[in-house]
C-alpha cells in the first residue's frame, strides 16, 4: 500500500504514523524527520535547508523530490510506503505521480485555531521519531517511548507556527483538491482523541 498522511503541520501526522506502522507494517518517511537528521548530521543537504527551516518555510522542490526518491529506493519500501509530509504543494506532488503514485491519501482534518496550542506543546524525540504533547505527559524531559531525551523542535514557536499555516494553506491544502479530483482522498476527523482518529483510519485501510 502506498499512503500519504496529508494535514496541517501539528494536526496528528507523525501521531497516526506511529499507529500507523504498528498495525500495517509500512515504512514511516517523514521529510522532515529526513531533513532534521541532515541538519543534525550538518551534511551538505542539512547546511541548504536550515535556515528555511527554521523560519517555517519550505524547502526547495527538486531537493525534496530527490530526497524522496532516494529514500523509497530503499528495500523497505518494495511493499509500499507511508509518507509523512510529503508531498507538501502540487509540484512535489506531480513529481511523485511520476515516480511512485499513491493508492490513497488520507487528510487530517483538524480545526486550524487549534494548531498552535498542539504545536508549542509538543516534545519531540529525535531518537525513535516520537511526539508527544505536555497536556498527557506533563513537563518531562525523558521519551516515553524510547527513554531519550525529548526536545522543543526550533521551529515549534509561536511566530513560526504562524508562518508555517500560512504555507499550509497557500501551498499545501490545493493537494485536497488535487488527491480529491483523482478520486484518491478520504477525510479523518483528526479533531478527536488520538485513539479515535485511528479508529477512522483503521476504518479506511481496513
Ligand atoms: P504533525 O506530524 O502533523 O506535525 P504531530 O503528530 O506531531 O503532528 O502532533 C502535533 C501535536 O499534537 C503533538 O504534540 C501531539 O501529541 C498532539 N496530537 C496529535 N494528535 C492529537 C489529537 N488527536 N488530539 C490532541 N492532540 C494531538
Ligand atoms: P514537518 O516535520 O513535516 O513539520 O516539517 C518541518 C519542516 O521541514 C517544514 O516546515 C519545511 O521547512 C521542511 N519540510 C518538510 N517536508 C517538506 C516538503 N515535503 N517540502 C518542503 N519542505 C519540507
């Protein structure tokens, strides 16, 4: 199965991946995770993209479809894939209709005002790719996952949250439009308990 987690930044992505790769064995490519290991890795890719990171932009088209291609390339991905992030606007997602199309897409469909709130509560583990939020784990600093150390991604501010939904909308959410028009979309209340907004996916994947 090939799948594409499609919402706003903060809207459960990364959340419903990790439910996500658990029951149906796919593997979890989140650009972003890819881009942060670069920058942490400070590799000529990571150097590129810091800077637009940091400030909520996105990150050059070609680099990110190479990126992609790259990593589906990868023998874990000969039975399909889960995307996380990507494609992020209507070139990338040209690109990858060229290269490896998706069987279905699945939007979060979260309430926007809610975004922020989600956003600068959340912890990061850098280690297994975890999120959390401090409304259910409270002020800790160790993954409750893994044990690792958790952390505020940078870009996990107020400002850049701001910038970051308004890259949502003008360049991200014609994708709804898009994966609708080719029949591929199907909409999961992600305005839910994390457990519910499974139940909805389970219900599409069967
Ligand atoms: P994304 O990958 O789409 O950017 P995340 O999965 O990292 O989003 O979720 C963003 C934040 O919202 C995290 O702190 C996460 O714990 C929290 N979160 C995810 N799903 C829900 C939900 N259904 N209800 C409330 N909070 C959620
Ligand atoms: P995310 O982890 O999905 O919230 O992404 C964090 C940041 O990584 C984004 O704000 C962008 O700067 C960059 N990024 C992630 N995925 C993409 C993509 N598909 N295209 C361009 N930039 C991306």
């Amino acid at each position: 199965m090939k799948l594409i987690l499609l919402g706003a930044p903060g809207s459960g992505k990364g959340t419903q991946a990790a439910y996500i790769t658990d029951k149906y064995d796919l593997p979890h490519i989140s650009t972003g995770d890819l881009f942060r290991e670069n920058i942490k890795n400070k590799t000529p890719l990571g150097i590129k993209v810091k800077e637009i990171m940091d400030t909520g932009n996105l990150c050059p088209d070609d680099l990110t479809v190479e990126l992609v291609k790259d990593r589906l390339n990868n023998p874990d991905c000969k039975n399909g894939y889960l995307l996380d992030g990507f494609p992020r606007d209507i070139p990338q997602a040209i690109a990858l209709d060229e290269f490896a199309a998706p069987d279905v897409v699945i939007e979060i469909d979260v309430d926007l005002n809610k975004i922020e709130h989600r956003i600068t509560g959340r912890r990061s583990c850098p280690k297994c790719g975890g999120s959390f939020h401090v409304d259910f784990i409270g002020n800790v600093d160790k993954c409750p996952t893994c044990g690792d150390k958790l952390i505020i991604r940078k870009d996990d501010n107020p400002e850049t949250v701001k910038e970051r939904l308004e890259v949502y909308q003008n360049q991200t959410a014609p994708l709804i439009e898009y994966y609708g028009k080719q029949g591929k979309l199907v909409k999961v209340n992600g305005d839910q308990p994390i457990e519910k907004v499974f139940e909805e996916v389970v219900k599409v994947l069967g």
